[in-house]
C-alpha cells in the first residue's frame, strides 16, 4: 500500500521538508538540522503505525533543536526524545481517546 506523507512541517517558524528515502539499516529516520529536513527510511511505509511514529520522533527532534533545548552543554536529546515517545505519548494518546 502507498502511503503519503506531508511534504513539509513547520515548527516553530521553521519549514522542514520530509523526504522518504532508503537510509543506513536500523536507522528509521533522521532530521538534519542545517538542511531543514526530516528523512523517513523507505521501509517506514510498509506499516501506518510506524510511519506515524517515526515522523513524530523526527518532529520532536526537530522542535528540541527549534526551541534551542539541544544545545544545553549537557543533554542527552535521545534519551528525551524516547522518553516521550514511550511514556508520555502513549499516556497522552489514552487521555485524548476519553476527551
């Protein structure tokens, strides 16, 4: 099945084009910051869900680097990234459904 995505998100003031493309094996997506850019690893098409939450993972990468949190001399991006893809989406996503 072809999925699509967005050509493009804007966070906090900044467009970031989303590209869909073959990357190194493990990587799902990444987000290049001085090139503006989210990149979705082709294999992320195969299954929706995935899709969704590699492009919000990239997203909040991209948002941390926007809001200048990422550049704290000592943070650990991933482990924040992570965190709220584990804990705090999937609680937030529970509570949405009940509003």
């Amino acid at each position: 099945m072809k999925r699509k995505l967005p050509t493009s998100v804007m966070i906090g003031g900044i467009r970031f084009a989303i590209v869909c493309q073959k990357i190194d094996e493990g990587d799902y997506g990444r987000m290049i910051f001085d090139e503006r850019r989210i990149v979705i690893n082709t294999i992320c098409l195969a299954k929706a869900s995935l899709l969704r939450e590699t492009l919000r993972h990239e997203i909040l990468h991209a948002a941390l680097h926007v809001s200048g949190v990422s550049f704290l001399e000592r943070y650990d991006e991933e482990a924040l990234v992570r965190a709220m893809d584990h804990i705090f989406f999937p609680a937030w996503d529970t509570v949405k459904a009940k509003l």
